[in-house]
C-alpha cells in the first residue's frame, strides 16, 4: 500500500475517539497469532511492535522476521527503540510496517532517517521522550506524519511525566493540526480515561492488556474508559 493510502487509513481510523494500539509481545510467545486474533475481533485497528536491541532499553524483543511472519491486516505501527534507527528502517517497511516510529534522540540524523521511512512507503513518526527538550522536534515537524509522545524514558525509572505529554499535545496541535499523536508508556486501565481526555488519537499500551488474565475484557474495560470521556 503507499504512503498516501497509509495515510488515509490511518486518519480515518483516528477520526473519532483515541484509538488503542496495542502491543502482544507480553502475551503467549508461542501463540501470537491468537492473540492478534484477539485484537481483531475486539476492534482494535492498530498493533504496537516494540522492536528492542538491548541498548537504548535492556531487553532484546523480536526484529523484521517476526514482523514479516505476522498474518494480519491490522495497521502494523513498529516502534524502533533501538540504537541507530536508520540502519533498520529498510527492513522493517519490507517486513510490511505501516508506521515506523524512530526516537530521536538515537538517530544520527533525524531528517534523512524520517525522509527514508516516507520513501520506504511508510508513515514517518518521531518518537520524543518525556525529558527531550520539544524544540528538538519541532524542526522536523514537516516530515512527520504522527509523533510519539513517550510519557517515560529508559532512564526516568519508574517516573512519568503525563503531564509534560499533555502540554505537547496542545503545542503540537497548534504547530501542526494534521499531525496523528500518540501518547505511549505507562497507559493502564485506571489511568487510560484521564490520557483519553488529552485528546491524542493514539493511545499504545501492551502489559495491561496482555497480563496473563483476560485480554478481551481488558480491551473492553480501556475502551468504555476512552468513550467515557
Ligand atoms: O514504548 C514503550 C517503551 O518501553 C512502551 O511503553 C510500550 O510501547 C508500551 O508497553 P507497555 O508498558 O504498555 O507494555
């Protein structure tokens, strides 16, 4: 699919309230397709890949070949959390991503890597943590068709900073009312409604679905969260 039907699909997924999406990698190792099966029948229109060298964040997760054996037409939004993101994009968008998020804070060069998504077919994200400085995004802006709004960082421990998303969220709307946001690290049931009321269109969450208990009705629970608001 190129970039612009990308594009298209993914604002009209994002047309009405904050969307979910979400990450499998803490649920069955063994058994993922069913727990994309999961998503798919819960509604869910987006699935979260945190792709991890054991680098920037210490564990190692799963790299393009899982991504490529997935069989699923949800939106693959592929987050690199890696050291040097550039290098993998090619990758990944063969693999078959919609969205490549790269921070960054790890980009060598945050122009050409962004430019390489877009031409790789994908939809360009930035990924910011929490204790960036936003005037390290901002001159970017035109390159990005979603930003990622981390409200933690590998290095702010068990800190969030909820309330430094939100203030992003409103200057980024201003800048660039077309951007797709997404708010993601730390999202649980208890506290999704109140992130919801930030007015991202993407909300990204993986353990508070996946606990090992009843991810159908953890979706249920978030999502009358999100509509609630
Ligand atoms: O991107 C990051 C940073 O590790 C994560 O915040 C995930 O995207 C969400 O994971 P959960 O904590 O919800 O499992």
């Amino acid at each position: 699919m190129p970039h612009s039907d990308k594009l298209d699909r993914l604002k009209s997924v994002t047309s009405g309230a904050p969307q979910l999406s979400i990450g499998t990698l803490t649920g069955d190792m063994m058994h993922q397709a069913n727990d994309i099966q999961i998503l798919e029948s819960e509604g869910i229109q987006l699935l979260h890949l945190d792709v991890m060298d054991g680098t920037v964040w210490p564990k190692i997760s799963v790299g393009s070949g899982f991504l490529a054996g997935l069989k699923t037409d949800l939106l693959k939004d592929v987050h690199l959390l890696t050291s040097h993101p550039e290098k993998h994009v090619a990758d990944f968008a063969a693999a078959g991503a919609d969205i490549i998020t790269v921070q960054i804070e790890q980009c060598d060069d945050v122009a050409a890597t962004l430019t390489s998504i877009r031409e790789a077919g994908c939809l360009a994200s930035a990924g910011i943590y929490p204790t960036t400085p936003i005037e390290e995004l901002l001159p970017y802006l035109d390159l990005c068709d979603v930003v990622f709004l981390l409200s933690i960082g590998p290095d702010t421990g068990k800190q969030t900073y909820f309330d430094v998303v939100a203030d992003r969220i409103s200057q980024l709307r201003d800048a660039k009312p077309e951007l797709v946001l997404a708010i993601d690290g730390a999202v649980k049931k208890d506290n999704v409604g109140e992130l919801a009321a930030m007015q991202s269109d993407l909300i990204v969450t993986g353990s508070a679905i996946f606990d090992g208990v009843d991810p159908s009705a953890n979706i249920q629970a978030m999502t009358a969260s999100i509509n609630n608001q």
